[in-house]
C-alpha cells in the first residue's frame, strides 16, 4: 500500500486545469476561479486563491480483496495525455450517516449502493482518486478527483448519474460538481 499523501486543490488565477464550470448540486457551492492547481505533498504557497480544499490519500475502505484486487488490475493511474477532462467532486455526508455504525455504512455503500461495482464498469475509461478530508477539519468529508478523455465525457455523465441516484446520496447534504480542462 501506498503511503498517505496530502493533496491540495487550489483554485485561483494560475494552475495546469482551467476551470469550465462550478456547480452546487446540494448545499452551498464554492466561489468561482479560472484555474486549479492540484499540489501533492505537504508544503505549497498559493498566491491569494480564492479557495483550498485539502484531503489525503488513504487506504480502500468498504471494500473486500477480491474487490480491491480488481480495482487495481483494472484502474489506470492518473495523468495520463490523453485525459484531458477532470472533475474535482467534493461531499460532505450528513451527520446520521457518521452516527451510523460501520458495518451499516458498508451495507448501504456497497450492499444497497453498489459504488464499487458501479465505478469498476468506468475503468478503465475513468481514472479517479478518492482523499479523505473529514478527519483534517476540512469542509467536504470527500475530495474525489477525476480524469478522463475527451470521448469519455459521456460515459463519466453516466457514473456521476448512477451513483447520485443510489441510496448512500440520501446521505450527502453538500455536493459541488467542478469541471475542468487541462490548459
């Protein structure tokens, strides 16, 4: 296993991925900003950006071996050439969700949900990279980031759909969509 990595997201004037669109899709949104730099590591000197969202690598949760196996025989890492579209998808879940005991959050997430076999279908199209950002203070619970290929736009439409659809988004009161495109 990889060892946990902090990863910045710091949206400003400057940065590789220019930023298309910023949407909130539940609860409040983020200011808007033309770019967005993703910083892996712990030390970074942003000059004046309009928000910094921080989370960490860490490892899978909710899933068994078999699953965890798969998912790293079958997802391709990220910054591939042709993976020019991104999306930046930050949560936080409600306050019933974290009071729920562990082996129920398993359940509605994989059980009833199916986010893992779900997000397999997408590979290895779709590459992605979860950080966990509950633990740090931080307001989103999640940073989930994407990347993907122009010609792979729709199908990324599709996840996104099919997973909001599922019962664990019952659970998401703070969602914010984040487009971008690398410059």
């Amino acid at each position: 296993m990889a060892r946990p990595l902090l990863v910045s997201f710091v949206a400003g004037a400057s940065g590789p991925w220019r930023i298309d669109r910023i949407e909130s899709v539940t609860g409040e949104g983020l200011p808007s900003a033309e770019r967005l730099d993703v910083i892996e590591g712990c030390e970074f000197d942003p000059i004046a950006p309009r928000w910094a969202l921080h989370g960490v690598t860490s490892n899978t949760r909710y899933t068994n071996r078999s699953e965890t196996k798969a998912l790293l025989a079958k997802q391709q890492g990220l910054h591939r050439p042709q993976a020019t579209r991104a999306a930046l998808i930050p949560i936080r879940k409600t306050s019933t969700w974290w009071d729920l005991p562990q082996d129920e959050r398993h359940s509605i997430f994989e059980e009833q949900s199916r986010h893992t076999s779900i997000g397999m279908e997408y590979l290895p199209a779709i590459a992605r990279r979860l950080h966990h950002s509950r633990d740090l203070g931080e307001p989103f619970d999640f940073l989930t980031w994407f990347e993907y290929a122009p010609e792979h736009s729709n199908i990324f439409e599709e996840l996104v759909s099919r997973l909001r659809g599922t019962r664990e988004w019952q659970y998401v009161d703070c969602e914010v969509d984040i487009r971008l495109v690398r410059a």
